[in-house]
C-alpha cells in the first residue's frame, strides 16, 4: 500500500510538470510564431504598436515578473459565436465576450474617420493592403505616410539572418494633407504581408478621444487570451472590434487593461520621442534593406519609410491636442471662479510616472560605427539625473550640468567586463554582444508629462513652488521614485478644487494633507534630505518663503551635480552604468510601466543585474 502511495505521489508530480512543461512549451512556440516574418502561417498575436506585449507577457506573465498581478486562466466563459460583416466590442475590463455592438452603440461611440468611413459602411478589410486600400478610396483625402521600428533592425547579419526575428512593426499614419502634423488614424502592424493581428486608433474630433479597434480571430480564446471562446472553436473567422476609447484608460474597470495596459494615458504612444530613435528609422538610425526579411525589403510601404522624425510631430500634436480638450472639460468658469473635477488625475501627472520614454546619447555603442571611429560617450540624456525638462525647461531654475564624458576604451572594457548584450530570446534566438545601437539608451520622464504639467502652471491650476516641493521629492530618482509615488494617496482625496482670482486652492489643500501626517512622523536630519519621508521633503521646499525657494532649490541640484562632477573619470563611468542599470530593470518590472517592456531586445542583459 504504501508503494502504492509514493507511486501515486510521484506520478502526480510527474503529471504536474509534465503540464506545466507543456504551457510554458506552448507560449514559447506561440511567442515564436508571432515573431518570425518568414513563416506563411502564424498567429500574429502581439505584432502590433499599441499592444505590444509578447504571447508570453499577456497570457502567462508569472513566469517573467513577480510584480505582475493577473495569474493563469483557468476557466473560460461559453460565447457565441461572432457574427461576421458586423463590428464587434471587446473592452477588455468590462467583456468577457467578442460582442456585436448594436446601430446605437455605434452611433453614439464610433465617430472616427476609420469607424465612419469604413466600418460603419460594412467595409472590413482584412489586411494591411486592404485597409490601405479602403482608406484611399474613402474619399477623406488623407495622407499616408510608412514608418519603421524594430529592436533588432540594427543588428547585423553577421549576428543575425535577415529572416531571423527582428521584432519589425510597420506604423502607419494617415494625415489631412497640408495640416498640422496630427495624424487621425495610426494602423500597427508586422510586415510581411502576414500580419494577422491588426490594431488602429482613430481620432473623433468632436468628441477629442481615439478610438482603438483590433482585427482579431473568433477563436483566439485556444491562445488563452481570456477573451473570447467561440461556440465554434475551429472556426477562423476574423472580425474588426472596439477595443474602447481614450477616456476607459483612467476608469477602475479598464486602467491597464487591453490596450491601455501600453496607452496609459488613452492616447497614441511612442516610446523614443528624441533624436536619435535608437529602434526607428531615423535620420540618425536608418534601417538596411540588407538586414529586414527578403519579402519586406520588396514591399512598398518598406521602400518609402520616412525618419521617426516626422512620426513624433504626429504623435505629440495628437496627444497635445487631447491633454488641452481633456483640461478644457475639467476647467469650467462661473463667474470670477473656476470650479475644477478630477484633481487627483491631474497630480497624477506630476507626482508619478503616468508613462515614460526612452532617450539616449546621440553616440553609437559600437565605436566602429562612429565618425570618427572611437569617439567617446557623450551627451547622456539630462533627465536621467533629474526631471530637467520641468526644473529648467518649464520652472526655469538655473543650475549648471557637469559635462561627463566616457572614454571609449574604458567604456568598452566596461561593457565586455560587465557581459553586456542583446538577446533575442525568440527562437532560433542570437546574442550580440554590447550594448542598444545608441550608447545609454534609459528610462526618462514622458513628454506627455512634461506637457501635463505645463498646462497645468499655464491654467493656474498649480503654482511654480508647489510643483517644485513635488518633483524635488527623491529629485534624484525622475523615474520608478516609490517615495515620490506615495504622495499620490493625498492627491486621491483632492477630487475637486478651485480657483478664484486666480489663485487655485488645491496647492494648499494638498499641503494640508501632506502637513497632518508629517507632524506625526520623527524628526529628521534636514541636512540629510535624502533620509526624510516623502511627507517631509516636500514640506521643506513647500515651507520655504516665497522669495527663497528657487536660490534654495537651485543650491540643492547644484550640490547634487557638484557631487557628480567631482568623481573620478572611472567613478563617473562605474556609478552611472550602474544606475543606469537599475533603471532598466525597474522599467521592465514597474508594475504600471512594465509592459512598455514588451521585447527582449529592447535592453542590454548585464551580470550587473541582481
């Protein structure tokens, strides 16, 4: 009997990693398929710009990071089947189920040029061409303008096959000619010719929100995407569906969810919003016909590629115009006052990291590709060390940034002793080993924040000292500060507030929460600004007099700067890989901004790394 027991015992042990073997078999698989352009059939699950997450990441996201909350499906809810020649809604958050939407539905959510145009005439095309094709024949007079990113498009075929996987995404914009640049649809999508997952947004004007739709099949739910199980599981029909607007990003039920797991903020994203676009093609970074699959470097849309460049012109003027209608709503006058709503999510954009980008030197790492060949590191970006682009460019604080240069040879050997390197963990996988194309390619604050908080001086609704007292909270970590981020619990109470004569209530009512648990908490040592609560370094540049916050403010970031200067050239390079490094990781497990990291290529691999 009890050879019985140990046998059953280590049969069910068997069975369990036989199984969990066969998941995490099957994602890589999945993941496989997904990136490789040369194969003729495979599910393109995670191809596109506005939902990039790997199979992998979305459905079984345990086994890359311990931050991540969503745990492996274990039950499916019974679906109908989809009803083709119809649009469908899928809201992730809110259904369960791919869902014809009703005439009223439509009516009243789908205004967009791509829903008006083609979609609310029973026109669905089912690939890049065809949606191409239906735009240019829709009579809107539209633009289209073909960019280029992939985390592997400048590896060289000497690491890599040009039919191995590069992860290379077509972004597609459609602008109104002769326009400001703020393109009205924006189609994602693998080239190819093969992409079978496609994802849009689509401007409504009238309402100032994008619309996102996905293409998708009405058997995906055997990917375990928890998102729709078919009464005819074999069935391969594709159909187009809503994926929600702008405005679902911040509600409880679809924050981080779906598309907004990527679009935080409900609007288009570019994760390199600078020169030199270490991923794009790009003034700086062009993309060799040599190196993209044979199929792709014959296709059009890859022959008439135009710079990065010219994408973040349409990415920022779109989410621009989106931030100025969403505080037009939020800002309603009566009278000689302004009554303000939703507060909390307008701090939101100053305390925390709502989004962020990625920024690098203009230096490429390997310093043969250089001109001169060899040419030192130079040019990190400066708000790696602090938000400089709201504490000099916005708030106008002076404070000198120490020019800090690596030797190439000493940040050669660095990267060498260090075992920096790119890896493609797709099959058939290849390693190159250094470091991004552009050398300290890192986690900066988004632009999207940056403009935030302008518009929110702009409008009186925060004054210049209260956004330093903010932002000079763990002034040193610009990106992933939990300390910083901690103070949102007293923005979350500040729903409402409001401005008469121009003066807004909501610095002080802030400062009011802030102060009410600050004198509960010990003393700390003000010349150890560093070892004070969140709570308390705010109030000691909040409760600094008005006509000496800046000199005090001012005199801190030099310090902090003076500190840097001083080291050795050695000490400079060990101290800012390291930090460098830091960031990184916490970019891919910040459990609000992880899954901008969707590929592996993205960032260098490093024995530095915990």
């Amino acid at each position: 009997m009890e050879q019985i027991r140990r046998f059953s015992v280590k049969s069910l042990i068997v069975l369990v990693l036989f199984s969990f073997f066969l998941i995490v078999s099957s994602a890589f698989v999945a993941d496989s398929l997904q990136a490789s352009t040369r194969m003729e059939t495979h599910e393109d699950l995670s191809a596109g710009y506005f939902q990039l997450r790997t199979y992998l990441k979305e459905t079984h996201p345990q086994l890359l990071s311990h931050n991540r909350t969503e745990s492996l499906p274990t039950a499916f809810q019974n679906c109908n089947a989809v009803q083709t020649g119809t649009i469908h809604r899928f809201i992730k958050g809110r259904d369960t189920c791919l869902t014809p939407m009703t005439q009223q539905e439509i009516e009243q959510n789908l205004n967009d040029p791509f829903a008006i145009n083609i979609l609310r005439k029973e026109t669905f095309p089912d690939s890049v061409d065809g949606i191409i094709q239906c735009i240019s024949n829709s009579g809107l007079g539209f633009q289209q303008v073909n960019y280029m990113v992939g985390e592997g498009s400048k590896i060289p075929t000497t690491i890599a096959s040009r039919e191995d996987p590069r992860n290379l995404r077509y972004v597609i914009a459609w602008r109104i000619r002769n326009a400001t640049p703020s393109a009205q649809i924006f189609l994602s999508a693998a080239p190819g010719g093969n992409s079978n997952f496609l994802q849009i947004a689509s401007w409504d004007s009238t309402a100032s929100k994008y619309n996102f739709y996905e293409f998708r099949k009405s058997d995906s739910s055997r990917y375990e995407f928890q998102e729709q199980q078919s009464s005819d599981i074999g069935a391969t029909n594709k159909v187009w569906s809503w994926a929600g607007d702008s405005s679902m990003a911040r509600l409880p039920q679809t924050i981080g969810k779906g598309c907004f797991a990527c679009h935080h903020n409900g609007v288009v994203i570019m994760k390199e919003l600078r020169t030199p676009w270490n991923n794009w093609q790009s003034q700086l970074a062009s993309i060799s016909p040599q190196v993209v699959p044979e199929a792709v470097a014959k296709e059009l849309m890859f022959q008439n590629l135009i710079g990065a460049q010219e994408l973040e012109r349409d990415i920022t003027g779109g989410f621009s115009k989106y931030y100025e209608d969403w505080l037009d709503k939020r800002y309603q006058q009566q009278g000689s006052t302004v009554h303000l709503s939703d507060v909390n999510q307008m701090l939101a954009h100053v305390i925390s990291n709502t989004t962020v980008n990625l920024a690098s030197t203009q230096i490429q790492s390997n310093g043969a590709q250089t001109s001169p060949s060899g040419s030192p590191i130079r040019g990190i970006p400066n708000d790696f060390f602090l938000w400089n682009s709201t504490l000099r460019d916005v708030l106008r604080l002076q404070y000198q940034i120490p020019d800090i240069t690596f030797n190439r040879e000493n940040y050669d050997n660095y990267l060498t002793a260090s075992n920096f390197k790119l890896v493609q963990d797709i099959k058939p996988g290849f390693e190159q080993n250094g470091s991004t194309h552009f050398a300290f390619f890192v986690p900066v604050p988004s632009a999207e924040d940056t403009l935030m908080v302008r518009e929110l001086l702009r409008e009186n609704i925060l004054s210049d000292k209260f956004v330093a007292a903010l932002v000079m909270v763990d002034f040193k970590n610009p990106v992933f500060s939990e300390k910083r981020t901690s103070l949102q619990q007293y923005a979350d109470q500040i729903t409402t507030g409001t401005i008469t004569n121009g003066v807004s209530d909501v610095p002080d009512n802030f400062a009011a929460l802030v102060k009410s648990v600050a004198d509960k908490q010990p003393a700390c040592d003000t010349n150890n600004f560093d070892s004070c609560t969140a709570e308390q370094e705010f109030l000691q540049t909040w409760n600094l007099p008005d006509d000496q916050w800046k000199t005090t403010v001012q005199q801190q970031i030099q310090n902090y700067f003076n500190t840097i200067g001083q080291l050795s050239p050695t000490q400079q390079l060990d101290q800012l890989m390291n930090l460098s490094v830091k960031r990184r990781d916490e970019f891919a497990s910040w459990k609000s901004i992880s899954n901008l990291n969707e590929f592996s290529l993205l960032l260098p691999q490093t024995s530095l790394s915990p």
